[in-house]
C-alpha cells in the first residue's frame, strides 16, 4: 500500500509540474490554431515553419506567438504568409542579438494595419539601409491592405533576407532538423498535457467536494 501511495503520489506530482510547465504553451497553441482556422491554413506546414523558426530563436512561445501575429495581419493567401515568415527569419539571422522573431510580426502587422512602419519593423528598415519615411509615403498612398503587405514584403525581399535564410537553413540543415526534433516533443508533451488535463480537473473536483463535505472535522483539526 505504501508503495502503491508513493508511486501514485510521484505520478501526480509529474502530470501536474507537465500541466504547468505547457500551460503557456497550449494556449499559445489555441490562439495560433484558431489563428490558422480564420486563415484556412493547416498547422502541419505552420509547425514545420515553426520547427525552422525555433532553431534560431531556442524559444517556442516565442515562435508560436510570432507565427499567429503573422496569420492575424490577414494575408489574402498562404503564400504571402509564408513568405513573410521566412522574411523575418532572415532579418534575425541578420542581426541575431537585436532583432526578434515576435517582436517583428507584431510591427509588421501594427504596419501593415496603420499605414505606418512602426516598431522593430521600422528599426529593421532604418538598418537594412531603407528610408522609413519615404517607405512611410509609399505606404499612406495605397489603397488596400493588401496593397500595404505586398509593398511590405517586396521591400525586405529587395533586401536579400528571403535569399538569406535559405542560405541559412542550407548551411545548417542538421542544427535545423536536430531543433525541429526538439519542438515536435513540446507538441508531444502539449498533447500529452491535453490528455491529462480532464483527469486533472477531475481530481481537483473531487478533491473540493472531500473538502466542503467534511468541512467540520477539517476545521476542528486545525483548531486543534
């Protein structure tokens, strides 16, 4: 019985430090998901793009959330938004100790969405040698949203960073797919953590309903 108890105990101890330690990341997860739904995109080419993305940045909330920021500027086909991903990768490629993956789609879609270059994403253009007012004129006279992506992205593209990160993942194709491996267990141990997340809720539950039923003698304990 007492090694039964043990064992039980160990068990709950590790499902709840795997429940905590993925909680971000499985909402994360939602969010890119429903992100991917309102886009018509399927999440296996988007983990993919993840996996590429998480060898460069080592963080996977970091490249979930950068990946939603992107779907969530409204890109009229998967294409585009593809492209804009492997963009931005080659701008932190570029400068690897300042620019980074989230911070780049979230002024990339403010951008994109204000007419007006803002964030890293106007650092990035000030570094690449672009002039951020004239790009800033150019972007207040089009006429659609699209027409503020595709200008967005023939601008970095003129730069060579799509170019770059091909390089990149050439030169280092087993570092990639070694850091690929590592972002596909996370999604493992997401799954998994879903899996054991009703189970969880119904101990707690349970746990609760002990508490409030013998509320009295639990009280008289610690008075005593």
């Amino acid at each position: 019985g007492t090694l039964a108890g043990n064992a039980l105990s160990a068990v709950i101890s590790k499902c709840g430090e795997l429940m905590e330690q993925t909680k971000e990341l499985r909402r994360d997860l939602s969010f890119l998901e429903q992100n991917a739904r309102d886009a018509g995109m399927g999440m296996e080419q988007l983990h993919n793009k993840a996996g590429e993305l998480y060898a460069v940045t080592g963080d996977t909330n970091e490249v979930v959330e950068a990946l939603s920021n992107i779907l969530a500027t409204g890109f009229d086909d998967a294409d585009k938004a593809y492209e804009a991903v492997d963009l931005l990768a080659g701008a932190v490629v570029k400068f690897p100790e300042t620019m980074k993956i989230e911070s780049l789609a979230d002024s990339l879609q403010e951008t994109i969405a204000t007419g007006e270059a803002t964030g890293q994403f106007s650092e990035l253009l000030g570094r690449l040698g672009v002039d951020v007012e004239k790009f800033n004129e150019r972007l207040g006279r089009t006429r659609s949203e699209a027409s503020r992506q595709n200008l967005a992205l023939q601008t970095l593209r003129k730069e060579g960073l799509d170019e770059l990160w091909e390089s990149y993942k050439t030169g280092n194709s087993d570092m990639i797919e070694a850091e690929k491996a590592n972002y596909n267990l996370q999604l493992r141990y997401v799954e998994l953590a879903k899996s054991i997340e009703p189970i969880e809720t119904k101990i707690k539950t349970t746990f609760a309903q002990v508490l409030l039923d013998h509320e009295d003698q639990i009280l008289a304990i610690v008075d005593a």
